[in-house]
C-alpha cells in the first residue's frame, strides 16, 4: 500500500509501503493512484513528495504477478497521471530505483537521490524490456548511447553516475525525504512543461542508424539466442525514431511477445532460485534459519597459483584482511604483482581505490595464527592437501574455520586428517575466481552446520550465488559434466565432428560448445583426472576392449589427442587449431577430422549422419538425468541449486532456466522417453538410464518445477 501524509504544511508525502522492496503490487499501484488523486485535489498542497519505507524507494513491479492474472491500475497509465499533475512531482530515491521503480521515478517532475541509491532498468536480466515508458523516457533524458547502454546490460548505477548521466537533479547526503520536501517547497507554483519527459524530443546522435546496427550486433554476440536485448534495442530505437505515443504502441508490442515468450518465465525463475539457494539446508535438517555464521574478519589463503589469486582478490575487495601465503620466494613475489595488478585493474574500473593495504604476504603458513577462516589453495592433491590440512590444524586459533577448495577431492577424507573434522567444508570457486559469480559449498558428513552457515555467508558478501551442495566425485557441477562431456565423446565416435556438436550447443545457447570450451580449459586437466583415476591407458589399442572400462563404455579419443601434445589453446592444437599458441580464434583443423577417421576405421566404428536435435538430447538429457541422480541422492536441496549452479558456473543460457528448468519445459514425459530410447540403443552406457526419482515424477504427473521438493522430500522419508 501507500500512505499518505502532509510534510512542512504544503507537501503531499505519499510512502510506497510493501516490504521489502516496496514492489509495485496491485494494491501499491492502486494506492499510488489513489493517493495521487487526494494530493492533487488537496488545495492546500502546493508539491507533492513520493518516497518508499525503510529507506528504500521501489525494486519495480511486483515479479510474483507476472505469472498470474494482471489485476489493479496498471503501471502506464498511473505514470502519466503523475506526470501529466500540475503540481511538482518529486521522486526521493533511497536504497534502490529499479525498473518499474524508476519508471515511477522518472514519471516525476524531480528526482532527489541519497548518495548511496542505486538505480537502473534491470528489466533485461528478467527477460523483459522496461514496458512502463522507460524505453521511451530515458533516451529522451539521458540520450540514445546511454540509454542504450543501461537498458541493452540492466546495469545498475550509482547516485554519483545517475547524477552526471542526468537521471536525478540532485544527490544529498542527507535525509532525502527531507532534502525532497524542502526542493518541493522550492519549485512550487514553477511551470512544469519543461519538466515532462515523455515531451522532450529524443535527441538524435549524428550517425544513429551505425550506432543502432553496432548495438544490434553485440547484443547479438553477446544475448546467444536471448529475446530480451534484441527488444531493448528496437524500443530504444523507437524512442529515437517515433513521436512518443507510436513509441509507446512499439514499446508494449515488443514487451507482448517477450512476456509470452517463455524466455522471461526462466530468467523470473532464476530470479527466484538465486533467492532460493539462500535457504540452504542439509539432510540433517539443520540449515540457513537454524545456523548462525561465525563472525569473519580476517582470511588467509594457502597456495597462490591462479585460483589462489583470484580468491585472495575476491577476499580483500569483499573488505576482509588477508594473509596470503606461498611457501616458495619467486611464486609469491610473482602472485604478489599478480594480485596487486588485478586489485588495481579492479579497482580502476569501479572507480574505487584498491584494497592493496589489506593483504600480507608470507612465505611461512604460521602466519595464519590469528585469521578467522583459511581457505586452502593448493595443487589438486590429495596427500598434498592432506598436509596443508595436518599443518593447519597445528597452528590455526581454536575454532577457525578450514575451507579447502577444490574441484572435485573428497572433503570426507580431507576432514578425517584433522582433530577438528566439523571446522572442514569445501569451497569450490570457479576460474577466475574473482569474476566467477558461482560458489559451492560443499559440506562433508561432519562439516557443522555454523561451517556451513560461515561459508555460505562469506560467498555472500563476495558477491557470489552461494550454492550449499554435499560432498560426491565433482560435487553438483562437474558430476553432472562428466556425463555431458562423454557424450559429446560419444557422438565424435558415432560419427559427428567437434564442429557439428559445438554448433548445436552454441545455438542452445551455451557461449561455447564442449570442445571449444575444453581447448580453452586444457585438455591435459581431465587427462591427468582420467589417469589418476586409471582410465586413461597408453597407446591406440584397437577393439572394443579399448573402449570399456569397469563393463562400461569409454572413449579414449580425448586420451589420444593428448598424447599428440595437443592440450588445446594453449599448445595452438587441441580439438581445433590455432594460429599460435595462446591464440583464442579457432579453425576447423583437417589433422582432428582424418584422425577421427581413422580412429574409427581402427574400431570397426561406422560413422553415421548425426543431427544437432541427437547432439542436444544426448548431451542434455545426461546431463539432466545425472542432475535427477543428485537430487534423488540428496546431494542437492532441490533444483534451483541445480540450476543456479549451471546458469552462474557453467555457461547455462539463463534464458532456458537451467538444466532441472529446462527439462520440465521440455516436459518430463519426452525427456524419460528420450533417455530410454537412447540407454536401448546404448545399453553399454548405464548412465542414460533414466533416474528413478524422473520415473516418479512423471509417474506423479509431472508437476512443475517448484513442486518437486515436496516429491524429493517425500522419497527421502520413505527410504
Ligand atoms: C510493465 C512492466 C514494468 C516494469 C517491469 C519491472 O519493474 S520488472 C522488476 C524490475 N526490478 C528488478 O529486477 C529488481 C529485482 N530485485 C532486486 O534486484 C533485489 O531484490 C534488490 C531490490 C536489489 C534488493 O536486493 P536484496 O539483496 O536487498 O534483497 P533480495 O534480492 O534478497 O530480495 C528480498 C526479497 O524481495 C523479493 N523481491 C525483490 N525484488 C522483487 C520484485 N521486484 N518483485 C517481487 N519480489 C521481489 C525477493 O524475491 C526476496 O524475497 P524472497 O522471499 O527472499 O525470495
């Protein structure tokens, strides 16, 4: 709702009232109108203020609607209202204008903001485009390249860039409600004319049909499929191009076919997963409402290679003191520049000073005496982490927190090392560290839930989506991997090439397809995996014999590219090749496809026509069936955790919801039926056998997404 009230005697000061965020609700947009009416028709009130409770002003339309019937005043025709008043209209922004919030916002006459709002069109992110007018009112404000540029990303920006960018008149740092009351007092009785920006004419860059083009590519490049950008632009370029209300009419047909496109369903869901995944819990019951964090001050990092680096960065921007640690001279020098120069880079682009200050140095791992929290960092090796663990436990303070990261060890194992196995979680970044939004938690059958709770708070103020996930061979992500991967081996075998199955992943959306990701990745990293794990065999061993491994079906292919010294970018060969290495541009290379046909001609192995709809069920589908094994194991709470960890780790088009997501759209019926087919084709393949938690679901009718934890929790009960 919406109260309203009088300030200084002659301005009306109308409170938007929907914790949290104040979203524009059916019952906040009806308030808004009603208290509008009761301003404007007061003759006592000479200006009227808006402003939202709790110092916050509005995060837009309320989300939660969207899927439902549309009822109460609707947002366009309140907006005109508001700017169409004869009396001055003043936004007071705090905390956050967000989308239909600075719709609102830019509605009025004035904008006051705090020095700490935020404000921005994040309607892109959500698969929509601003529909409320600020397509149509912000190029006309701040101009097209700008305009451009926050509606096309949904960037967000501070009072101090809104300010220069000409989005708010002016910044205090003070109570803004007041400074708004007294600007109100200030402008009452002026003309308002000069002050309605659906009036202003759209000012016309020069060259704007290049500059419209240039931003239709990128968003091309850069959206992989997804409708959303694509729109923003055209309804920019309507803004710039038509009289206000063919704008308009522009503006809501584009947002017509977005809304029913499926695409904004997923990104609302992913909205709401990522808000999800906040309310961790474990099997044991206990979870986010039950475990208090312990307080963090200060970290230390153990091993400063790349990831080393990159979480000593993400630690020290989050505020943290930091103790890196590297036992050899030159490498911590070298991390030390590395660091530093990143911190700076960082720091130079948010336009804030690097928190070099806030890191030490150490060659010597008893200077973590005093840190709250370590994170261990060093070479994926077990006896190796081992040790780092024993000497932890050594000289750490009672009660700090050992986080080790790695990609795929066995937390258990590390935590039976130490005295104090509930201090142990397992914190897999993702490389770069720093920049890489996704974070498992990875708690082991004695991690405490206050570990756990330490850890997923940590992620948090990192900036990271913080996924509490337990402990199996690659966790949630790389567990489901594997299965992608050798599929995609598979079909190499079968007959397609590393171009056929990459171009259909890309058309689904992933930024790179399999093989163009593992030449960027290196390909000796899962040789090394594979060798340790004793798969991987020396030699061309011809026969089927050399492609099984424990009664299943393996392919060596990826094996015997590496044995050519072929580890992809970096060697300038690896399933594509490269002008040199280090090169990022790959070209079709005729060595892979003739050895492709040999490989095969020494298999016995007919290739056969493959199509990208095969590559995508195959690829997909096992991977998705392998995400229904995590659930039904309980590695996993439910979906969103599946599907926040693709989408923010994995190159998951966000735009198909996630994996767990995207089944359920493609219907879970088809998706059994596909997996049957293909486990009957392949019987040596055990792993596309349907999971038996799908079988239930579908045998339970197939309810949507949100639905199945209760079915998860309820087979859980049962065994
Ligand atoms: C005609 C169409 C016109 C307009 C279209 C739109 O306006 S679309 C909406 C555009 N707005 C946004 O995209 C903002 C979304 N919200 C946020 O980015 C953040 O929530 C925000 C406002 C920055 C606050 O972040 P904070 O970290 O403080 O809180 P959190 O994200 O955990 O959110 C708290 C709870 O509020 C729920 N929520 C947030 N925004 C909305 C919203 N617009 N509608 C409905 N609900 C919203 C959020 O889900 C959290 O609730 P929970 O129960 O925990 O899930």
């Amino acid at each position: 709702m919406a109260q309203y009230t009088r300030a200084s005697g002659f301005v009306g000061l109308i409170t938007l009232q929907n914790p949290p965020v104040n979203a524009l609700s059916a019952v906040v947009r009806q308030a808004i109108v009603d208290t509008v009416k009761i301003a404007l028709s007061d003759p006592k009130v000479k200006s009227v203020v808006i402003c939202g409770q709790n110092g916050n002003f509005c995060g837009g339309a309320d989300i939660k609607e969207f899927g439902g019937e549309m009822t109460g005043p609707p947002l366009i025709p309140m907006i005109h209202a508001i700017e169409a008043a004869n009396k001055p209209m003043v936004a007071a922004i705090e905390g956050n204008a967000l989308g239909g919030g600075l719709e609102l916002a830019l509605g009025c006459h004035y904008r006051i903001a705090h020095s700490k709002a935020r404000l921005g069109l994040p309607e892109v992110t959500l698969g929509l485009l601003p529909a409320a007018g600020g397509s149509q009112r912000l190029p006309r404000l701040i101009g097209v390249p700008d305009a451009l540029d926050l509606i096309t990303t949904g960037r967000i920006v501070t009072a101090a860039e809104a300010l220069r960018l000409g989005i708010v008149d002016q910044v205090t740092e003070h109570n803004t409600v007041d400074a708004a009351v007294k600007f109100a007092l200030s402008v009452a009785g002026q003309p308002l004319d000069a002050r309605r920006i659906s009036t202003f004419p759209c000012p016309r860059p020069p060259d704007s049909d290049a500059l419209f083009e240039e931003a239709m590519r990128k968003v091309r490049g850069s959206a992989r499929g997804a409708m959303a950008p694509v729109a923003c632009v055209q309804a920019v370029r309507a803004a710039a191009t038509l009289p206000y209300e063919r704008g308009m009419e522009r503006e809501k047909e584009l947002m017509a076919t977005l809304f029913t496109s499926g695409q904004a369903r997923a990104l609302q869901y992913v909205f709401f997963a990522q808000r999800a995944v906040g309310r961790w819990s474990m099997p044991s019951g206990a979870g986010w409402d039950t475990s208090k964090p312990r307080p963090v001050n200060k970290a230390a990092v153990i091993g400063l290679g790349t990831m080393g680096r990159g979480i000593t960065v993400a630690l020290a921007q989050t505020g943290l003191s930091v103790v890196a640690i590297e036992t050899q001279e030159k490498q911590l020098m070298e991390a030390k520049q590395a660091v530093t120069s990143m911190l700076e880079r960082g720091a130079k682009r948010r336009g804030a000073a690097p928190a070099l200050d806030r890191i030490s140095y150490s060659r010597n791992i008893q200077a973590v005496a005093d840190v709250d929290l370590v994170i261990e960092a060093v070479f994926e090796d077990m006896a190796l982490k081992l040790e780092v663990f024993r000497q932890l436990s050594a000289f750490c303070k009672p009660g700090t927190l050992l986080c080790t990261n790695t990609s795929a060890l066995d937390v258990d194992e590390l935590a039976r090392g130490t005295p104090n196995p509930e201090l142990v979680v397992g914190m897999h970044f993702f490389a770069p560290a720093h920049v890489m939004k996704l974070l498992e938690v990875v708690y082991g059958k004695r991690s405490s839930p206050q570990a756990v709770a330490t850890a997923m708070q940590l992620g948090k103020k990192m900036g990271k989506a913080s996924v509490a996930v337990g402990n199996c061979r690659g966790f949630v992500g790389n567990r489901m991997l594997r299965l992608y991967v050798e599929q995609a081996f598979f079909l190499l075998e079968e007959g397609a090439t590393p171009e056929l199955v990459d171009g259909a992943l890309e058309e689904f959306g992933f930024p790179m397809g399999v093989f163009r990701m593992s030449d960027l990745s290196g390909l000796d990293v899962g040789w090394r995996t594979r060798k340790a794990a004793g798969q991987a065999q020396p030699g061309e061993a011809s026969g089927q014999s050399a492609r099984i491994r424990n009664g299943s079906r393996y392919s060596p292919i990826g094996d015997l590219v590496c044995e050519q010294g072929r580890f992809g970018q970096k060697t300038g060969r690896g399933w594509y090749q490269y002008d040199k290495p280090g090169s990022r541009v790959a070209r079709s290379d005729p060595w892979l496809h003739s050895f492709l046909e040999q490989y095969r001609a020494r298999h016995g192995l007919v290739a056969r026509s493959i199509d990208r709809q095969e590559v995508l069920e195959r690829c997909l589908y096992a991977l998705v069936n392998e995400g229904f094994r995590i659930l039904e194991d309980g590695i996993a709470a439910g979906p969103e955790d599946i599907d926040v960890i693709y989408v923010f780790g994995y190159g998951w088009p966000g735009h198909r919801g996630g994996p767990m997501f995207y089944a359920s759209t493609v219907g879970l019926p088809k998706v059994l039926e596909r997996l049957e087919h293909y486990h009957q084709a392949h019987p040596d393949v055990p792993d596309l056998q349907p999971c038996g938690l799908l079988r239930r679901l579908v045998a339970s009718g197939s309810p949507p997404v949100h639905r199945w934890r209760e079915v998860i929790k309820k087979l859980h009960s049962q065994l």
